[in-house]
C-alpha cells in the first residue's frame, strides 16, 4: 500500500466538505488547517509536510518562499483577475497556480498531477543521489591510487591491481579499502613530519 501523505491546507474554513473529498483518508493522512503565514510556519517547523494547498489569499512570493525553504509542492489556487502574474512569479519553484472557482473534477486532476510530479521528482532525487555517491566513491578510489603512486612510486595499474586486491582478500570494497589506506597513508606522513 502507498504510504499516506500529509496535507496543509491554508484556508479561512478550518472544516470543509470539500477537503475531505480532495484528501480522502485512504490516500492522506488527516489534513492540518491553518489561516494565516505566521500559522504556515509555525506548523512547519513542527512538523514534516508532503503537500500545501493554499486557497486563501496570501502574498504570492511568500508562498513560494515557503514552498521553496521547506522544499514542499505547493498548489495555489488565485482569481482568474491575478493568475497571470503569480504563474510567472511561480514558474521555477515547486508551487502550481491554479484558477478558482473551478470544478471538483479539475481539482483532484490537480492534485493527481501534482502528485505525480511530487513521485516522479523523488525517483530523480533518488538517482542524482546514487549518482552522486558512486562518483564519490570512484573519486575516493582514484585518489587512494594517486597516494598509492605517490608515495610507492608505482604506475597506475599496479596501484589499481593493489586495491582490487586487497579488496577481494579482505572481503571488502574498493571503496572500503580505499578509505582505509588514505587514513594509513595520512597517518604515516603526519608522523614523517
């Protein structure tokens, strides 16, 4: 089952019908309401939001200020009479304007591309993050070789061929060995100093 997300929903209305048919308890957690920016705040930093549904008017630019501080999607629902400007104060942050009034229908297709965006951005933090740390490790490798060549005076692929291994003979990673090394390696010039 998905995990259930949890909603903060900025209105003047603390209970409305609507709200639990847009966030139905199967697929949200009970939804916080709150009115007002200095309540938007204080509820962040007490606890961790998946989504903000702001349908109340509130500046703009701090919204996307929030949106962006406790990196957050934020859907903004404005009147028709301001919509083209708050979109283009929006278009790079994570909060999507929409007009209102509006039907329920193209509300929860909102939320449902909202959602999707909120998934597939996850997906994508997930592999710049694995990305990250495989370039990490090939960097501390590469550089367990250079001290190696250093301080050994040996070519590359006899450093390489030392890591692979002691690797294999330690039951170990590239990485793990490496990490090893360079704090010996380290250790002997601190005391050659």
């Amino acid at each position: 089952m998905k995990e259930r997300k949890k909603v903060l929903i900025v209105s003047d209305k603390k209970e409305d019908p609507l709200f639990r048919e847009l966030f139905p308890n199967t697929f949200y957690l009970p939804y916080v309401c709150v009115q007002s920016m200095v309540d938007i705040k204080q509820r962040l930093l007490k606890e961790k939001f998946d989504l903000i549904w702001v349908q109340k008017t509130l500046p703009p630019l701090e919204i996307r200020d929030i949106s962006s501080s406790y990196d957050i999607y934020t859907i903004l629902l404005v009147r028709a009479a301001v919509y083209d400007q708050v979109a283009y104060q929006m278009r790079d942050s994570k909060v999507l304007v929409f007009v209102v009034p509006c039907p329920k229908a193209t509300m929860l297709q909102v939320i449902a591309l909202t959602e999707q965006f909120m998934n597939q951005t996850a997906l994508l933090e997930a592999k710049i993050a694995k990305t990250q740390k495989r370039l990490n490790d090939l960097k501390t490798v590469d550089r367990c070789k250079m001290e190696l060549m250093d301080h050994f005076h040996w070519n590359e692929q006899k450093a390489h061929r030392y890591v692979e291994k002691s690797a294999m003979d330690n039951g170990m990673t590239k990485v793990q060995v490496a990490g090893r090394l360079l704090a010996k390696l380290q250790l002997r010039k601190e005391q050659n100093i």
